[in-house]
C-alpha cells in the first residue's frame, strides 16, 4: 500500500512538472537598460553633479506595475554592459503593500537552476526559476536583488535605466540580506532601475506581448513620478478593459535616435535585445526619429529615417511579429536644446509622417500626431497636452495617446482574445 501510494506520489510530481514545464510566459513589465559609464562613478567632468548612486552589501527593492497577471512570475536580471562578473546573494518577488513595505504571504524567494545564489557573466542575461505566485492585472510587484559586491570599487559598467524615465521610487536597504523581508530596512531611495530588466508571468498561450520601443515619449519623461502615466500604461488599462488579455512592455529610452548612438545604443543596435527577445513577443509599436531630426551635428533626412524604419520592419516580420509604426509628433518651440527643433527637421517630420501614412509598409499606423498637434499651429503640441519643455507630454497627453490606440489591432478572435505570433 505504502509502494502505491510513493509511485502515486512521484506520478502526480511529474504530472506536474510536466505542465510547469509547458508554461506560457510572457513579459508583463519590462524597461530597456543603459550603461552607466565607469568614468560616472568616478566622479568624472562634472564635479558639481550629485555622486552616481552604488551599492556595497546592499539589497534593491525595486517597483514594477505589471500590465497582465498570472498564475507564476519571474524576473530576469542583466548585466547586459558589465565587463566583469555580478554576484548576487539572493533574490525575492512580492506584491507590494506600501512603499517599501510587501504584503507577507505574497513574498517568494528567487532561485536561478535551484540556487539561491548566482554570478551574471558580463554581458549576459539571468532568468529566474519560476515561483509560485498568483498576481492580479496592474499589480504593483516589489523585486528584491541583493548585491553581495561594492559597485564604486568595480571598473565594471552599471547596467541601469535612468531616473527620468524609470519615474517610479525603488529602495535600497542598510548594510545585508533583506530579501523577502515584510519591511525593508531603508537607507536610501532611487528613481532608477539596476539590473532588472523584466517580469514574466505564465498565462494561457494565446496571450502575446506588445513591445512599446521608442524614445523619451515611449519611456514617459516629464509624466509624475509614482503614477504610472505612460502611454503604454495606459494602453495596457484600455486592453483590459476591452477584455483582451495582452501585456504591454515599456521599452522606451530618453534621447534614443533610431539611426545613431547617443546616451543609448541606437534603436537599430539594441532591436534584438529589447525587442526581438522578449519573451512572448507578438507586436511592437515603434516610435522613434524625433531625436534624429533634433540632432544638430547630423540630422536625418526623410530618405534616413524611411531606411532605418524599413529595417526594423523587416526584422519584426522575420520574427512573425506584427509591427506597428507611430507618427512623430510636433516639436515646435521646445526648449530642450538650443536649435533641436529646425525648418529642415520640420519638412522631414511631415514627409516622414506622409510615407508612414500612405506607403502601408508597416502593418498598422498609430496616429499620435493626430492626437497631440495643436489645431492652430500644427507644428506645436497644443498646450492643454504640452509638458512645459513643448515637446513631451503632460499625464494628460500620455493619457490621451495611450487612449487613441486601437485595441482591435490586437484582437485575435471573436471572443476577445489576444493573440501571440
């Protein structure tokens, strides 16, 4: 009887290791990562400047509003511009409470291939073991990461995203290991995200991910911190609310060119690793060429950006991705650099605009110009819309936008559905 019961036991084991190993996992949040420079924390030109945030024996408790929920989660770390090893001590998943405070029961501790503890090669990306963790559509999740290393005294780079993107407080503990921990001791806050890269839950295998890849307007600059104002933020409430289950990956970077290198590898450089690599990637909507015309020392011509979009194209379907391309919105008279917005990148921005309308290369065209242009001088964000720079969005243009994408271009089915490639 004893013997019956064990192989009953071990079958149902494998029963359901069986089904663990067949899940869908899609991404649910993810952000693009830079390289923080070892010159930066060393201190370099600009003196004045506050110190680069590093970390010694400390834990990140980093914050991450989830598009979709589902039945497992993990995270995926990168030290994708690191040039040495990174250790990490441990690692945990939670659905946050409050502030830096997690709701107990929820905490998972992460392993990577069973250990609690593991080493990310340079340049390499970790996935986490799946944890068993239910979390519900537009959660707040707290991922814990704890470095057992001194970031200052490594000449390896940081593999970041920048406060004025990321816009979402995280917080780094006192001295230890406080993974999992209800409260997390804290000794500091931040605007940036380290090393994180994404979170992935298992749902049925219809469910896709649209990837929002562009620049500054993508990422959600000059939206309130701790809002969740981003466009695709809200593209992902509307999704749901239209009862199609699709998760929506933020993988937007501020000053990203399409063409060239500027603070970020270019969109066509870093494509594969934020977009094509996704897990459970279906769409992606591309927004980029604003930062090419606004560029001085090169700016793009229509003839550029139409090839570099070409490309991204090309790449997407080979992937059986649907790609969707975004109208560049107006500039006019913004004060971000001196001479960023010009006649030239003006006659550029509308034939761009005019080819992406009417050439059908791309699968779908979502008209943001459309929604943000100023009715009296359609080269200028109108003001209702206008964060105070003119060239980015307030909440309520991210809104705006976020709310004119239509949802029946992710819709698989009848039922509602979404889809996967």
């Amino acid at each position: 009887m004893r013997m019956r019961i064990a192989i009953v036991a071990a079958a149902f084991v494998a029963a359901a290791a069986s089904v663990h190993a067949q899940d869908h996992f899609v991404g649910t949040w993810g952000t693009a990562l830079v390289m923080r420079p070892v010159a930066a924390a060393a201190g370099g030109a600009a003196q004045t400047a506050a110190p680069p945030l590093n970390f010694n024996n400390q834990t990140l408790r980093q914050i991450v509003r989830i598009s979709i929920g589902g039945s497992r989660v993990r995270a995926v770390f990168s030290n994708a511009f690191g040039t040495a090893p990174l250790a990490i001590g441990g690692a945990a998943i939670a659905i946050r409470d409050k502030g830096a405070t997690v709701v107990a029961s929820s905490s998972r501790k992460l392993t990577f291939s069973g250990k609690p503890t593991t080493i990310i090669p340079p340049g390499a990306v970790l996935l986490s073991d799946p944890a068993a963790l239910a979390v519900p559509d537009l959660a707040d999740l707290a991922v814990d990461l704890y470095l057992t290393g001194d970031t200052a005294e490594s000449m390896s780079p940081v593999s970041h995203h920048t406060g004025n993107g990321a816009l979402q407080t995280s917080y780094v503990s006192t001295s230890g290991d406080h993974t999992g921990a209800t409260e997390l001791p804290v000794a500091t806050t931040t605007l940036n995200y380290y090393f994180l890269s994404r979170v992935d839950v298992a749902v049925p295998e219809q469910v896709g991910t649209i990837i929002a890849f562009g620049d500054s307007i993508t990422d959600g600059s000059r939206s309130t911190p701790d809002t969740n104002n981003r466009w695709p933020n809200h593209l992902a409430k509307k999704l749901l609310a239209s009862g199609l289950r699709m998760a929506v990956v933020n993988e937007g970077i501020g000053g990203n060119r399409l063409l060239s290198d500027g603070n970020s590898q270019s969109a066509l450089a870093r494509f594969d690793r934020d977009v094509l690599a996704q897990a459970g990637a279906s769409h992606v909507i591309i927004l980029e060429g604003i930062n090419d015309l606004g560029n001085r020392a090169s700016r793009a011509t229509v003839d550029d950006l139409i090839a570099g979009h070409r490309q991204l194209i090309a790449r997407a379907h080979a992937r059986g991705l649907k790609a969707y391309g975004v109208t560049i919105t107006p500039f006019e008279g913004t004060t971000i650099a001196p001479e960023y917005w010009s006649r030239e990148g003006e006659m550029a921005r509308q034939a761009f605009n005019r080819w992406l309308r009417t050439s059908h290369e791309y699968d779908a065209v979502i008209d943001f110009e459309s929604v943000l242009r100023d009715g009296a001088e359609p080269t200028k964000v109108a003001p209702k819309f206008s964060a105070p720079d003119h060239l980015h969005p307030n909440d309520a243009g991210y809104e705006a936008l976020g709310n004119a994408v239509d949802v029946s271009l992710f819709r698989r089915s009848a039922t509602g559905a979404g889809g996967s490639r």
